[in-house]
C-alpha cells in the first residue's frame, strides 16, 4: 500500500469518530437550550433533565449499533459498515438543527428528537470498533498497534473540535439569540464534516481491500499470547 493510500486510510478511519463525538459535544454544550426547545416549558431543571435522559438514550442503544454495523461489516465488508456509520451519524447532527422545537410540533418534537439520538447511538455503537478493526486489518502487522492508537484519537480530536465551536458560537452571539437559535449552528455545521467523512470513505475503493489470506489479527494476539504462556510455563517447570 502507498504513502497516499495510508494517510487516506487514516483520515477516512478518524473522521467517523471526529463526527461522532463532534455532536455528544455541542449537544452537552447546549443541553439547557435543547431542554427549553423541545419540552414542555415548566421548570428549567426538568428540562435539562430531559435534554440529558435524551443523552443517555445514544449510550443505551450502541450494544445494538455494535451488533448490526458489526454484522453488516463481517458478512458484507468493513468498509460498506463504515460508510453506514457516518452517514448515519452525520444526518440525524444535521436534522437535529432543524428539528422545529415543542412549540410547533408538539409532543412530536421530542419524540423525534430520542428517536434521532437513537440512531446515532446505533452508529457509535458501531463506527468505533469497525473503525478499529478496519485500520488494524489493514495495517502492517508491525504497525497494528500504532494505526489503533491514531483510530481512538478520532474522538479526542471531535471533542475538541465540538468544545470549540461551542464556546466561538457562545462568545459570538447574545444570549437571547443563542438560546432560540444560535444553538443550532453547531449542528448544522457538523454536515460538512460528515460530508467530507462520506467523501473519504467513499474514495478509498482498492485501498480498503483486505488481504483475506492473512491471519486474523484477533487469532495472531491470542496465539501470541497463548505462545508466552507455554513458555513461561516451561521455563518455571526448569
């Protein structure tokens, strides 16, 4: 493989996470205006609660994610599961911002806002660990650790990134206007990311082949480590 088809790897592995982890970050920025958008307009504390319990729904549904996405990438390919995550991810970001608020859809709104969140817990579940195993596979075997310390850092990296922009858009605006409608920009703006993440996935073609004759790399550490326990065994028998 390249130099060029590598770092395409890399960027096209890291930027599902980036997504990802881009929206958990603005939507815990601006959970109070997401709590005053989408529910009944009674106590502010109740609906920062809701706002997170809406949070907490992605966490509850990434077992799932992980079963499906990690299904369609064992019995189709790792790269049509990866191409599944983002977009799965990068258009409920897009939605969200302009989903209409409680005040127009009624109990409607919430209902779509858990169900959005859903589906992007379901891609969580499944973008970090197939991305994971994607790079990994595709890796050198003297490079398998190191090209799955630079998958995780994906997620560093959309924390950053969500941090950020929350508190531009937070400096930049008057409050009034941040919590009506300034709170969406983020949101909206994640579609670019997410574009470019379809954009690189979709270009990897030749490059995301994996050679099927090699060793899983999951078989190549257990027998590792089965090896160095027979060892250590007979060395302390000696």
């Amino acid at each position: 493989m390249s130099s060029a088809a590598k770092r395409k790897m890399i960027a096209a592995t890291m930027i599902g996470n980036v997504i990802e982890w881009y929206d958990f970050a603005i939507y815990g920025s601006f959970a109070a205006s997401i709590g005053r958008a989408f529910f009944p307009r009674e106590d502010a504390v109740t609906q920062l609660l809701a706002a997170f319990g809406v949070f907490a729904v992605g966490y509850l549904v990434r077992p799932i994610g992980g079963a499906v996405i990690g299904y369609i990438g064992d019995y189709y390919s790792r790269l049509a599961a990866l191409k599944i995550s983002v977009t799965a991810m990068a258009v409920p970001t897009f939605l969200i911002g302009l989903l209409p608020g409680y005040e127009t859809l009624g109990l409607a709104a919430p209902i779509a806002l858990i169900l959005l969140r859903m589906i992007q817990g379901l891609s969580v579940g499944g973008e970090y660990i197939s991305s994971m195993v994607f790079i990994v596979e595709g890796a050198p075997s003297e490079r398998r650790g190191l090209m799955g310390a630079i998958a995780c850092c994906g997620t560093t990296l959309g924390v950053l990134i969500g941090s950020g922009v929350a508190a531009a858009v937070t400096a930049l605006m008057p409050t009034e206007t941040l919590s009506t409608r300034g709170w969406r920009i983020p949101f909206l703006l994640g579609i670019l990311v997410g574009v470019m993440g379809i954009i690189l996935r979709r270009s990897l073609g030749d490059a995301a082949v994996v050679d099927g004759g090699r060793t899983s790399p999951i078989i190549e550490t257990l027998l590792n480590h089965w090896q160095l326990v027979m060892r250590a065994a007979l060395c302390s028998t000696r």
